[in-house]
C-alpha cells in the first residue's frame, strides 16, 4: 500500500482510497485477477496501472519493478510511504517526519517534480488547505509556475477540494501568493485546445478598502473569513468566495453621502462577474450560487417575509428546493456579519429574529399550488380543463398566503363552488 492511504494511517485518519503496488508484472496481476474472480480494468497500460474490482471495493493496482524508485517519483514525501501487507513501513524520503512537523516538502528536486506533472503545484495548496501543513520552504519557492498543459477538470477539481478545506483560507491566500490564481489551464472540445483563466478576478480585492464604519477588514480578509465560517459545502463556499467580487470596481465603487467608502449595488453586478467565472470554469449548482450572491444584501426585515419569499419562490421548483436555497442564504449572511463586520450584536438579534420566523412559514404557509389542499385534479372537474385551472389556484395560493384562507380541503372546496356558480 502506497500514497495517501500510509499518509492517513500516520494522521490517525481513516483512509479513503488504496493504491497498491505490486513487484510483479501486469501478467501476474491479471492472473492474480482471474484466480480470485476479480474484475479487472486496465487504466494506464504505459504505467503497469489496473483497476481492481472486488466484493471489497475497487483498488488501483500498479507493476512496478523498484518500491524506491516509484516512490522517489512521487510528489511529496508524506506521500511517497508505503506499508507492506505485515504492516512494515518502508520511509525513504521521511514522510513520517514530515507528518510530525505538518510540513510539506516535494520528493527529491521540487522544480522537478512539478515539471512531471504541473497540477502538483495546486495539489501542495491543497494539502496545505486541507492538513493545515507549511509548505517546505524550496518548495514553496518552486510552486510558480505554468499550469496550461493541465485540463480544466484536474484544476477544477483541486480548487473545489481547495475551498471546502478545513483551511481554505491557507490554500486561497497561497493560490494568490504564488499566482497560481493568474495562470492558465486548457480545455478540450472538439478537437481544439482553449486556455482557461483560473481566478485571476480575485487579485483586486487584496488591500481593498472597506469603510470602516461597518467593517474592520478588507474585502479579501473578510471574503477569507466568511468562507472559513461556514461549512465545507462547496455551493455555500463559492458563493462566499465570490460575494463581495464586485466591490472596488468602477461603477460600483464610489462615496456616499457622508463622504465614506461605498459600494452600491455590488452584489446585482457581483452575480454578472461571479456568472462567468463559474461557466468558465464548469462549477456545479451555477444558479444557486448566482442566486445566493445576488441575494445576500437582499435579506427582508422580519415582517416582509412572506412578501420576500413568494417573490422568491419561483426561482425554485418546489418547497424543498426554497427551504434548502433559504437556508444556505441564511448560513451565509451570518456567515458575511460575523467576518468583521462592525455592527454585529445589533444585527445578530435581527438574523436569529428572521431565522426563526422564515422556518416558521416555510413550514405552515404554502408556496407552490401543490401545497394547497386541493388538486389541479379536483378543480378540473369543477371548472373544466384548461388555463383557468393554474389562474384559479394561483388567486388561491395568495389568498392563502395572506392569511384570508386557511389550506384546508373543505374550505378550499367551498371556494371552488362558489368559483363555479359564477
């Protein structure tokens, strides 16, 4: 067992994936294979690399001629342990030392190593993200560099992991440190090659002034901040990271009235920029980010709730995709007030006030006709087939709503035979 897998069992951590090399041909693997009724597929011929596929799970089984030379090709030493089926760790390179000291180092030659394959770079923010470890300091000096042989989807996928870490702001503060942010990876299509800017946006928010009459950071401490507030879910965490994109910029940035820092109507042109940096690079849940940006100025008083959320609710397909959208909308206003803003305590009372009267009425008052005690079915049959019956329970939903009906069936049904007489 090789990699990841002897890095976690060091970390006390349970292991997620099993890479396993083998000092045997590819031949022995696949007859090791079919003696045991395993499946077997192999993924990288060039490199002895099958996939092993059991009742226990699937396991990447690599032929390799030499433990230590496959380990020196690896890219950090706390990756390049392995562990014999007897349980004997073989170390060459010191990962376990490395692990005691929460230090990433790359095997051998850094500048090396990340020319083997460029996408290490974002792999050393990760596991500094994720681990909280300090990149070595010849490591940390080779991590600049060119990421345009690399395909958008590795890149993507290491920011994703990047910014649900539990340090994400480590790995978000070295992806600017070493520009990696401003590099450029490649997409495929059809044959033709195009080069993808990672995040080069995020660049202008580092020493941008807030005023200071409510807040006390930056825009990019306070972007760091509320990311790190809320949990690793990766459409609240970019919504974080791309709230505030917009402020400093022209025709946003201005003063107000009182001579102070102002940022009018960011978040409206926050949701325009943060649209095409996630189409660019093919970020899952587009639309509820989008929408959580747009919105996280947008937050009614408690007395406007309903108003706000009929308005909202037809972004939504159903009451389950409403509550959960509020919810994160919730999570990421508070999120934004506790990463410094000035005026917390008072605004805090505010938020709990709204938490609870938003789960109240998502929870008694209905949003969409399907909630309404009655069917599109049994108004048919009344009214007939045709337009009048989505007009009819769309006049009934706001009726409802106000507070001039209560949802239930035989009241509902009484409308709807008064409805027919007319």
């Amino acid at each position: 067992m090789v990699g990841g897998a002897v890095r976690d069992y060091f970390m006390g951590k349970i292991p997620q994936d099993f890479d396993i090399v083998v000092l045997a041909p590819l031949s022995f693997i696949n007859c090791l294979a079919a003696k045991s009724n395993w499946r077997i597929k192999i993924v990288r011929p060039e490199f002895g690399t099958a996939l092993i596929i059991s009742r226990q799970g699937q396991f990447e089984v690599t032929s390799i001629s030499d433990l230590w030379t496959d380990l020196s090709r690896r890219d950090f030493t706390v990756n390049a342990m392995a562990m014999d089926i007897n349980g004997n760790i073989f170390d060459p390179f010191n990962g376990a030392g490395d692990i005691a000291r929460k230090t990433l180092r790359a095997v051998g030659n850094a500048q090396q190593r990340f020319k083997e394959d460029p996408l290490r770079r974002l792999r050393a923010l990760r596991f500094a993200a994720e681990y909280g470890f300090e990149i070595h300091g010849d490591t940390m000096t080779a991590l600049p560099g060119a990421l345009n042989t690399v395909s958008l989807e590795r890149v993507q996928k290491e920011l994703q992991k990047i910014i649900t870490a539990r340090y994400a702001s480590t790995g978000l503060k070295l992806l600017l440190a070493t520009n990696l942010n401003q590099a450029t990876c490649f997409s495929q299509k059809k044959g033709f090659k195009k080069q993808i800017e990672i995040l080069p946006e995020l660049n202008h928010l580092v020493g941008l002034k807030q005023n200071q009459r409510y807040h006390r950071f930056d825009v990019w401490q306070h972007t760091l901040a509320v990311v790190e507030n809320l949990p690793p879910e990766t459409t609240l965490r970019w919504a974080a990271l791309l709230h505030d994109i917009a402020k400093g910029l022209p025709g946003v940035r201005g003063i107000n009235k009182r001579g102070e820092i102002s940022d009018y109507g960011h978040a409206e042109t926050g949701v325009g920029l943060a649209a095409k940096i996630l189409t660019r690079l093919k970020i899952p849940a587009k639309k509820r980010i989008c929408w959580l940006i747009r919105q996280h100025m947008n937050l009614p008083k408690p007395r406007n709730l309903i108003r706000w959320l009929r308005k909202q609710a037809v972004n939504f397909s159903d009451i389950e995709e409403l509550k959960e959208a509020v919810q994160q909308l919730l999570k990421l206003a508070q999120a934004d007030l506790s990463a410094g803003k000035t005026q917390q305590d008072l605004t805090n009372k505010l938020m709990v006030e709204r938490e609870q009267k938003a789960t109240a009425i998502l929870a008694e008052v209905p949003f969409y006709p399907k909630q309404l005690a009655i069917s599109g079915g049994t108004v048919a049959k009344v009214l007939g087939e045709g337009v009048q019956i989505k007009e009819f329970l769309a006049a009934l939903l706001l009726r409802v709503q106000s507070g001039e009906l209560e949802n239930q069936t035989e009241v509902l049904i009484k409308v709807l035979a008064k409805k027919s007489k007319i």
